[in-house]
C-alpha cells in the first residue's frame, strides 16, 4: 500500500503498472529510473532546486567516500518506514526496509533512482513545503544539510517518530578555510530552532581525517557556499593545493515528535 498522496487533491495514491493515479483521476507516470514527478507546475526540461551541474560534482565526489563516516552513522539510525527529505542523489540512502525519498531536483532525484534501484526503493519530485506523504507514515526521517520545516515534518512522522537532521559541525573543512582566508571563522552549529511540534532530543558528533588531493579538493570547494564567496586571487591558493588533510565533521541532532 503506497503512502504517497495525489499532489492536486490529496487523495491515496495506488500504483498501477508504471502509473500512480488517484480516485478522482488524477495520474503521473513513472520516468523510466523509477521515479514519479509530484511536483505540480513543472515543464518538461524544468529544472528546480541544485543544477544538473552541481547534481553531478556532488555525485563524482560523494561517491569517494569522503563522507562515509556519516553514511555509517546514519545508516544505524534507520528502522521503520524511513523518508529522506532532500536526499540529492541519493548518497545516504543504504536500506533494506520501505524507503522513501525526494527532491526539488528531479536531476538529484533521476540519480538517486539510478544508485538505489531494488524495489524497496521509492523516490519522487516534491517541494519539502508540501510533501505529498501520508500523515503519520514515517518512522525516521533524515534531512541532510537542506532547509528545515518543522511542522510539515512533524506531520509526516508517525507519533513516536524520529527525525535525523545533520548539520556541518564547527571544524567541518576547516583546513580548506585556513588555506582561503586569513581569518578563517568556525562553523557555529546551530541547530533548527523548533516551537513545540518537533523536540530536539540528543546532539552526536560524527568526525574523521581524510586526506584529500588537489581535483577533489576543487569539487569539493565547488560545493560548498565560500565558492561564491572568495575572491580570485584567494580561490588560487586553494587550485595550487596538491593534498590535504581536511577535518569533515558533522553534527546528527535527533528530533522526536512532541
Ligand atoms: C546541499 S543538498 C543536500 C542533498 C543531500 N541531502 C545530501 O546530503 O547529499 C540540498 C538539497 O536540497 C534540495 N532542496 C532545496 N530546496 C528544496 C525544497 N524546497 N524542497 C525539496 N528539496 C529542496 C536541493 O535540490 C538539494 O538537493
Ligand atoms: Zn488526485
């Protein structure tokens, strides 16, 4: 039984053969990879959310394995019915139960079908606004490093279900910034502030060295938001870095429903 809701009405969706239709009519295929675009008003050829560009730096270099301690540590997190909100391409996504997931990004969410294609696997477009889930159908929920929206998922969570939200923690990359900036600045690690619906319930720290050579590097500034930020002449000190040892930490704060 699917736990997806129609985008238009809101109605169950049911899956029949490549098609998710609802009662009143209302149906979206599924694209070829497996998933099923639910967000409305988009064209074919749109493109919402992180680019085809940035959608594929983040796969070449996730797929290293320089984030794998918080893959790890995530992945022992996972029971139930679990959701990824925002899962990008789908990196963090190691499960063998029902898993759900989307994105704004159908770019993102056409690479994540294509990593995580066994039927226990359900991924769609949708706008973390409105996410076209059945309420209280979620047992844990991840949401990694994207934006926060509490009472919707609050909604989502069953009673006594988890949300995993990871945020950069305060030594996160800092040796790249020391090598940009004169002052380099700690990250502050503030978590998502909540007004009752979710309740931020235990705070763990995920860290590890890796050493990181001169083209990961790069991607890896690419993908960060001090890319936009640092001059020329700054973004040069980084390109002439051979190999770094480079701190990736990360901060998994567990919210329960209230
Ligand atoms: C920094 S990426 C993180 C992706 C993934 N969680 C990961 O860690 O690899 C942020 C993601 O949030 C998505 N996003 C941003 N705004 C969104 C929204 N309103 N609804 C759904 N996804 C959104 C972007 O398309 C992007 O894939
Ligand atoms: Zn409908």
């Amino acid at each position: 039984m699917s736990i997806l809701l129609c985008p238009v009405c809101g109605e169950k969706l049911n899956r029949i053969d490549s098609s998710f239709c609802c009662k009143s009519g209302h149906s979206f295929d599924m694209a070829k990879e497996g998933y099923v675009n639910l967000l409305l008003g988009s064209k074919p050829g749109d493109s919402r959310g992180d680019s085809k560009e940035s959608a594929r730096a983040r796969h070449e270099f996730l797929q290293k394995g320089y984030y794998d301690c918080l893959k790890v540590a995530i992945g022992e997190r996972l029971s139930g019915t679990v959701l990824d909100i925002c899962c990008g391409e789908g990196y963090y996504d190691d499960y063998d139960g029902p898993f759900y997931g989307f994105d704004i990004s159908k770019e993102m969410v056409r690479l994540a079908s294509k990593r995580n294609k066994s039927d226990n696997y359900h991924y769609f477009v949708a706008n973390l606004s409105s996410i076209p889930i059945e309420s209280e159908s979620i047992d844990t929920a991840m949401h990694l490093f994207a934006p926060f929206q509490e009472n919707e998922f609050s909604r989502i969570l069953k009673p006594d279900g988890v949300l995993y939200s990871v945020i950069p923690g305060e030594n996160h990359l800092f040796e790249m910034k020391e090598i940009l900036y004169e002052n380099p600045y700690k990250n502050d690690e503030k978590a998502p502030e909540t007004t009752g619906a979710l309740i931020l319930q235990d705070t763990t720290k995920v860290a590890e060295k890796v050493t990181i050579t001169g083209e990961d590097l790069w991607t890896l500034f690419s993908m960060t938001p001090y890319f936009y930020r640092t001059s020329e002449e700054d973004k040069a000190k980084l390109k002439a870095t051979k190999s770094l040892d480079l701190t990736v930490e990360f901060v998994i704060l567990k919210y329960v429903k209230h």
